[in-house]
C-alpha cells in the first residue's frame, strides 16, 4: 500500500521536499493509515508533520476517548498533536448537519495549519469515498463540478494521498503493522444519507448491475476531471478579459457577449462569478444561476432579482451587475472651486486642481485637463453630482440638453450616475466628468484667458 499511496502522491504532485503537513487524524481506520504512510515516506520527503484532531462530541464519553486515542498516536511518533472541540452550537438553517460539521472541521485544520506554518493539509479520504460522493452528488443532479468528485489535491492545499487506495487494502495494511484504530459507530447510521448510500446503494449496484461499480465510477470522475478542467481554463480567461469587470463587492459582464457564449460556458460562467463574491465552499443551485441566465437573455433594463448569502443581480441596459450588498444611494456631494486652488474629491477619489493659464500652453492631446474659456465662465464654480433638471450644451452643437436624457442615451446605469462629477457655473453644467465640455465656455480663438482644470487620481 506505502507503494501506492508514493505513486499517488507522485503523479499529482501532492507533497514536495520540506513541506510542513497538518494531518487530520480522526482515529479511524482511514486517517491512522494515512498518518503511518506519511510517517514512513515522511523521512525521504523531509516533510514536517503536525497532527490534528477535531472532537465533535456527538458520541460523547466515546469521543473524548477518540481523541485520547490520537494523542496518544501523535506523542508515540514525537510528533506535536493540537486539539478542538466543536462548539454544541445550532447548525444554521437550510445546512444539513454533514456540511456544518464538514466546515467546522476545515476552519479547524486551516487554523492549525496557519498556527504552525504548514502549507499542507493531509486529509484520509480514499478510493470508496470517491466513489460516494459522485454517487451523492449524482443523486442531487450536479454537473461536471460534482460528478468529478473530490479532487487529490484542492487549493493547493488540501491532499488526499490515499485516493486510490480502498477500504479493503487500508485495512490489511493496519493488521500487517499491527496498528490499533478506533471504530465510529455513527459510520452506519442510517441517518446520513452517505452512510446509506455506503451500505445500500452501492452493495445493490454492485449485486444487480455491476460488480465493477466502484472503479467504473472512480474512472469516469477521472475522464470528467480533465474535461472540467479545460471548461475552468476558457472560464479562468474569460473572468480575466475586458467582458468581465470587478470592482469591491462587485461583478458585471455583457449581456450580448453572454448570449454569444456556448451555454456550457454561459452556465459556468455565472457559476464562476457567484461564487467569486462569497467564502469559499458555499455552493449556489441550479436554480440560482439560471435565474442570471434569464436575467442576462431578457429585455427589461432595470430589472433586479434576489440571491442566497445576500447577493443580488441587476440589469442595467446591456450589462448585469452581481453585488454583495445593496448599495446604498450616493449622497449628494458639492465643493466649491477657487482659482487657483484644488478640491480633494472623496466621493470620486480624484484630485481637481484649477488654475489661469495662457492660451498657448493649451494641449487638447493630455486627457488629463480640461480647458475653459474664463471670460465666459458664469459666475463661481462648483464641482457636484447631478440634481433635477440639470441641463448643458453639448459641445459642438447649438442646442442645449438635459442630463438625464444624456445618461439614458449614453447607456449609464442607474446606481453609477449619482457618482459622476460634474462641474457648473451659475448658468449650467459646463463640464461632465469623462464625457462633455459645454459648447458655450469652449476655448475659441477668440479666447483670451483660460482656465486649465487638472484632473488626477490620489498619489
């Protein structure tokens, strides 16, 4: 068995020299053979060994004395062992206690790890396990995400040298060493659904279907693993080009360039971006993203819908928009401008500094300045958000036009055009941050003073 597990670890280069490895010994069968192996390949490897015992009391006195039983193992080898009751909290509703228990055990080990500076963290799963959960994950209707099963090495981090190891080999591997283990009774319980899946389903498709099952299944998750790994490489991509922007508690994409994808990748893709703006490990329904999917193929500009672990979606034109939190309305926001002088502009992050300059240092080619006719500047000016009725006169036209007709043509969504700046003088609008300057204050030959508004980011 030491033999396989060394190829295992090998072939998806699960351990390098020097690691410092945190290994979850829960007492069983599985997770003592796991430790024994890595305590034998461990001197080749110079690994570092930290081992980890979470006690979740739910077979009381028969727990502590698990726990017992794995310090014990732990001082034998010299190795430091670190320990943790769970808290007899009540699991959150809609987690079903398998998850709560699951997560309270990693916060555990990632503690441990982070703690004692290892940067792995070695887990007893092996070849059955595999198998029940594709099997579970089947029977909840996952795709290629679930159906590839657990992976050998997840984050990095997260290794399961024993993954094509089976029950049966464990076990011989425990007499021949002659190594004590402890047995959970809570293992064939019929109130976990993987306990029923183990004792039920797989014993009658292995007697009536295939007696192959289990390695059919382990192979299958394996082919899938590799598909899904090229669907995460154009998903990785995508979420990295210029159709996808992120921003704090924020994510937003095309519409059109959604509808353009395949549907494998439009489906993976909202899954992606979910999951991009919640912890790690919580999981997102069928139903969750298709609701997205529709958001995205509709009509309705303006349109929000409702999502789990407070994120909510809105379309706005061609673009929908995923956020953490409801954003809240952007206060109105007013600073007068002196000349010469410079306003720190918090709600925007930018610097505007004002000043009188010559004709001659104009330069229409830096995109950073504005420049403004001084004589025909109304008045005093301020630096502002938009109020009702605001209005300017487009630059290069004769008429005038209404601010909010302009963000409607220009396709700006509603939440981003509280945040604009805008700059006015007694009689209208004469400049629009990144988009106008007003016809009536332009620089003009006929100009003979000028005003150079610089506009700069925070050093």
């Amino acid at each position: 068995m030491i033999e396989k597990i060394e190829q295992t670890i090998k072939k998806y280069h699960l351990l390098e020299k020097g690691d410092r490895v945190v290994v979850a010994l829960s007492g069983g069968a599985d997770s003592c053979a796991l430790l024994l192996s890595l305590l034998a390949l461990g001197e080749a490897l110079c690994l570092k060994i930290i081992v980890a015992h979470f006690n979740h009391g739910l077979r009381h006195l028969r727990s502590d004395e698990d726990e017992v039983f794995c310090r014990n193992m732990a001082q034998k080898s010299g190795l430091v062992f670190v320990s943790e009751k769970m808290r007899q909290t009540a699991i959150p509703r809609g987690m079903s206690p398998e998850d709560y228990f699951r997560r309270e055990r990693y916060r555990f080990l990632d503690k441990v790890a982070a703690d004692n500076g290892a940067n792995k963290i070695a887990l007893g799963h092996h070849l059955e396990d595999q198998v029940e959960t594709v099997l579970l994950n089947f029977l909840r209707g996952s795709g290629l995400d679930g159906l590839k099963g657990m992976l050998p090495m997840r984050e990095n981090r997260y290794i399961r040298p024993l993954m094509e190891v089976s029950r049966k080999e464990i076990i011989a591997f425990l007499k021949e060493t002659g190594s004590a283990y402890r047995e959970d009774s809570s293992n064939d319980s019929a109130v976990f659904l993987r306990n029923r899946v183990r004792g039920e389903l797989i014993p009658f498709l292995k007697d009536k279907y295939n007696p192959r099952i289990e390695q059919n299944l382990v192979r299958m998750a394996e082919i899938i693993r590799r598909d899904d790994d090229l669907i995460c490489g154009y998903i990785h991509a995508i979420m990295a080009s210029s159709h996808v922007q992120k921003r704090k508690n924020e994510v937003s994409f095309s519409a059109e360039y959604f509808r353009e994808l395949h549907a494998a990748l439009g489906y993976r893709l909202i899954k992606a971006l979910l999951e991009s703006l919640v912890s790690a490990g919580v999981g997102f329904s069928s139903s969750h993203i298709q609701l997205l999917v529709d958001l995205a193929g509709g009509n309705s500009s303006g349109k929000a819908v409702s999502l789990p672990y407070g994120l909510y979606a809105l379309k706005e034109y061609d673009r929908i928009f995923i956020r953490r939190d409801r954003i809240d309305p952007i206060p109105d926001y007013e600073y007068p401008i002196t000349i010469p002088g410079t306003v720190d502009l918090k709600e925007r992050r930018l610097i505007l500094s004002a000043r009188w300059a010559a004709i001659d240092e104009l330069d229409f080619k830096c995109r950073q300045n504005a420049y403004f006719d001084a004589d025909k500047i109304k008045g005093s000016l301020l630096v502002r958000n938009r109020r009702c009725g605001d209005w300017f006169e487009p630059l290069g036209t004769k008429g005038s036009q209404k601010i909010k007709k302009l963000f409607i043509d220009r396709k700006i969504p509603r939440p981003e055009r509280d945040r604009i700046a805008l700059i006015t003088d007694q009689e209208s609008v004469i400049w629009i941050e990144n988009m106008h300057l007003s016809e009536r204050i332009k620089v003009s030959p006929q100009t003979k003073r000028m005003v150079i508004l610089e506009i700069r980011s925070p050093s």
